[in-house]
C-alpha cells in the first residue's frame, strides 16, 4: 500500500478524528454553561465521532482547491478540522 491510497488516507483521517476526539474530551471536558443546563457529562464516544466529522470536513476542505493536496497538507487540515469542529461544539453545548 502506498502512503496515497485511498484506503490508508480513510483510516489516518478517520485516527486523526477519534485522537483528537479523546484527547478533547480528556483536557477540555464539557463548558461550565454544558454542566449547568444538562447536567450529565457528553461521553467519550461522541467526542471522538464529533472529532471524526471535523478531521473529514478539514480534509475535504484542504483537497477541494487542491492546495497540493499533499499526505501532510491532508493530515495537518485534518487536524485542525477536528479541532475547529470539537471547539465549535464545545462553545454551543
């Protein structure tokens, strides 16, 4: 398999998203405002999936102007997809 294949770019993306999910969820916890109105913390599975979505928003977003569309330029989007998408969640929940 090569670094570009389809099949290996799905499953880094897809890792990308569940890490940065866990680690959100472990360092950031819920917002005061969460804790206040729901009462019941969010789990560590919606987290990760929250981070999954933003690591595939990210990496669609960084390969649709075709920015070199390079295996680092798509993991570092990615990254940052995840992280903008799990601290918009954050600030609305």
């Amino acid at each position: 398999m090569h670094a570009t294949d389809p099949v290996v770019t799905f499953l880094l993306v897809l890792i990308i998203g569940i890490v940065a999910g866990i680690l959100f969820d472990r360092l950031a916890g819920p917002s005061w405002l969460a804790r206040q109105f729901s009462g019941s913390t969010r789990g560590i599975i919606t987290s990760a999936l929250v981070g999954i979505a933003g690591a595939f928003v990210g990496y669609h977003i960084s390969v649709l102007p075709a920015f070199g569309a390079g295996l680092v330029t798509s993991v570092v989007a990615a990254a940052a997809g995840a992280a903008a998408v799990l601290f918009a969640w954050r600030m609305a929940k």
